[in-house]
C-alpha cells in the first residue's frame, strides 16, 4: 500500500501517494543521501598516516587525489597552461556551378583531410541524409553508412608535440603567429563554419 503525504492549502486538507524513486525514496530522503557526508566518517591508512575520508552518498563525488598527485596535477597545469594548443583551419569545399562560381545555398562537403567526428561509430546513411551528416562513406554490419566529420581540421602547436615533451613557449609563438598567416585559428567559431542542412530543413524551403 502506497504511503500517503499530506498537502495543506487555505481551503482544504488533501491525502495523496507520496512520490517516490525507484528505490522507494521520497525527495527528503533523496537530497539527504544525495549530500556528501561529514568528514570522518571513516579513515584508512596510507602510507602509515591516518587519512581522513568522507564516504557515502549516491551523488556523483570527485577522485580524491593525494597530494602528491595534486602536486603532480598543479605543475602540469602551469607548465602547460599556454601550450600545447590545438589550432583549428576550414577543411571544406562549396558546391560550385559549370562556370566555377559557388552556388548560393549549395551543398558544402568536408574534405578528405577534415577531422572525424566519431571514427569508431558510423552512421547509418538513412539517418546520415536525414540530419544532414556529411562525410565518408562505409559500411556498418554490411549496411551503407557515414563517418560523420567536422568541416575543419586541427593540428597541435608545437608540432608533432608529445605528452611529457618540454615546451619552448618563444619557438610555439613564433610557429603560432606564421600559421595564423595561412589561416589557422584558436577556436571553430572564428572559422564562420556553415551549417548543415536536415532533409526537414531542406524540403521546407
């Protein structure tokens, strides 16, 4: 039998079925265990020091890192704060007419060099058409499907940049600052991408 809440108004007392989860909690009982727990619930030894450590809860906590890895953590961040730094570049063509001029509206088609969007997951070409998913053609389970990609490419500064790698900050601005000539940018918004057309969108024009 399900518990009954009771709800209060100016005009009159009601009985209701209280709400409950799944797991038969109702939103007091939620919020409570959802809250992380008051440190010193528990403790564990590490490395022969008591560790204080709050445990329990059903809400998402962070890794609790030790400090040695919070150290570790903290000289990677400054060390690489500036760089490494992806840089971005249009990776498309535009559909163009028997003159060689681009067709206002026309198809836009990523080029071979543009960057995957999920590489390991296909798309079935139907669904590929319908939502306007351009890329390259492959089979998923023997059927027709699509290797999305994005319309631009990315390349990291410095070059050929390994995790662990020492960064010459001078050597990455000057390698910046000569590929911003050949059109590379920061971010894919500063590349005015177009965008691409559902079957839905198309057809209502």
């Amino acid at each position: 039998m399900p518990q009954l809440e009771q709800v209060v108004s100016e005009a009159e007392i009601i009985f209701r079925p209280a709400k409950r989860d799944s797991a038969g909690r109702d939103s007091d009982q939620q919020r409570a265990m959802d809250l992380p727990p008051r440190p010193g619930q528990s403790a564990e030894i590490i490395n022969g020091k008591e560790v204080i450590r709050a445990k329990g809860g059903n809400a998402p906590q962070p890794v609790t890192l030790s400090q040695k890895d919070e150290a570790y953590a903290l000289k990677v961040a400054e060390t690489y704060a500036e760089y490494p730094r992806v840089l971005f570049h249009k990776a498309f063509k535009r559909e163009r007419d028997a003159a060689g001029k681009v067709v206002p509206g026309g198809e836009v088609v990523p080029l071979s060099t543009a960057d995957a969007i999920s590489p390991n997951y296909p798309v079935p070409l139907n669904i590929a058409q319908r939502n306007g998913i351009q890329g390259i053609v492959s089979t998923s389970e023997g059927s027709p499907a699509i290797i999305g990609q994005h319309l631009y490419r990315t390349r990291l500064v410095p070059a050929g940049w390994q995790a662990g790698d020492k960064v010459d900050l001078a050597a990455c601005k000057r390698e910046e600052v000569e590929l911003a000539k050949q059109g590379w940018v920061r971010t894919p918004g500063e590349l005015n991408l177009p965008k691409a057309k559902t079957v839905e969108e198309e057809s209502d024009e």
